[in-house]
C-alpha cells in the first residue's frame, strides 16, 4: 500500500515511516496542511494518516477537502482526545480516529482495518510452485521460506511450537533457534501486512490472515 502520512511531528512521523517501510509499504510524510493536499492531489494513495495539528491549515480543514474524493481511507491521528473533536472528524468522512500516544501494532491494525473496508488489501495465497500471490504480485521463496510458511497456514492463528516449526522445516526438533528467527523475520519483509507471524512468547509462533 502507499500511504500518506501527514504529521508535523518529525519524530513521530519517522517511526510511522520506517515501520510502514518495513513491512512492505511505501510511505510518503508531509509536514503541513498545504503539503499534504498537494501530495495528496498527486494521486495513487492507498490510504492517509492525517494529523489535526498542522502548522498552517486546520486538520479538519484538510479532511474536508480530502474527503472530496471518497475512496481513500482516512485515518486521523490526534492527541486531541475530546469527543467533541472525534464525532467531528468522523462527520467528516474520517474512517478511523486513534489518539496519540498509540502503539505501532495498533496503529497497523487500524490501517488493515480500513483497507478491507475500501478492498485495497491483498488476498494472500501459497502456489506449489514455491512462491506467494498477493493480490496479483507474485513473490519468490526459497524451499526454507516455503516450507516454513505452509507450516505456519496449515492451521492459521495456532500456536506452533520452536520444536515442531524445526523439526517440520529442518528435520530437527531441537538446535539453535536463530535460523527460526531469521526465516521468520525474513518471510514478514516479504510478505509485509499480508499476514501477521506473531511471536508467543516462550512458546513459538502463529500466522495470523490479515484480509
């Protein structure tokens, strides 16, 4: 997905934008209310993040004139808490409102959340031929990275434990977990929020469908 992060908040928007980054997104951060319009008029955004404190225009302001094209995702980051401020946005045409300070898990779940409702995140699907269909991308995985994966879907949202992940994918119930850890982080960069691999902690891991 390509989003759209409007913050004037350097800080905060460099955290959204790595972690949007690292899982396979591209993001694109405007600091004022004139910037983001502009950035947004250029087209091609999935969804945006749109904080109500700009240096310039007000966020509501901004949301108005976005909204005029219904089919991007709104989602308004604020740490204006009031509920007077809330139903406004939301009256507004705001799909979602998460108030500052929020965690980036939840803030990626908002995003997934809203991106179903518009039907702008992918379908997830494992080909025999060793790679994934997202959408209509095709991505290459090595036999590890496959097995790995099929393990993990056969029973989505389980629980596998580090020894049985090693001994179905490696043939060894015991041994160094760090090749587990490096073959999962390396299915999350490829699969970005396509599918969620969580860590159990202590116990092992599980996939989780994001559509």
């Amino acid at each position: 997905m390509r989003i759209l992060v409007v913050d004037d908040d350097p800080k905060i928007a460099r955290l959204i934008e790595k972690n949007l980054t690292a899982r396979g997104h591209r993001a694109g951060v405007a600091k004022s209310g004139a910037e983001a319009l502009r950035r947004y008029a250029e087209g091609g955004w999935d969804a945006v993040l749109l904080d109500l404190l700009l240096p310039d225009l007000g966020g509501l302001e901004v949301l108005r004139a976005m909204r005029e094209d219904p089919r991007v995702p709104i989602v308004v980051i604020s740490a204006i808490g009031e509920e007077a401020t809330k139903v406004a946005a939301l009256d507004l045409g705001a799909d979602d409102y998460l108030t500052k300070p929020f965690g980036i898990p939840e803030l990626l779940a908002r995003i997934r959340a809203v991106a179903r409702r518009y039907g702008a995140a992918p379908g997830l699907a494992l080909d025999p031929g060793g790679f994934v269909r997202i959408g209509k991308r095709e991505i290459r995985l090595t036999p590890t990275e496959f097995a790995l994966l099929s393990v993990l879907l056969s029973r989505p949202g389980a629980t596998f434990g580090h020894a049985e992940l090693l001994d179905r994918v490696w043939g060894r119930g015991e041994g160094d977990l760090h090749y587990l850890h490096v073959y999962v982080n390396r299915l999350r960069k490829k699969l970005g929020d396509a599918l969620a691999i969580e860590a159990v902690p202590g116990r092992g891991y599980r996939a989780l469908r994001t559509f």
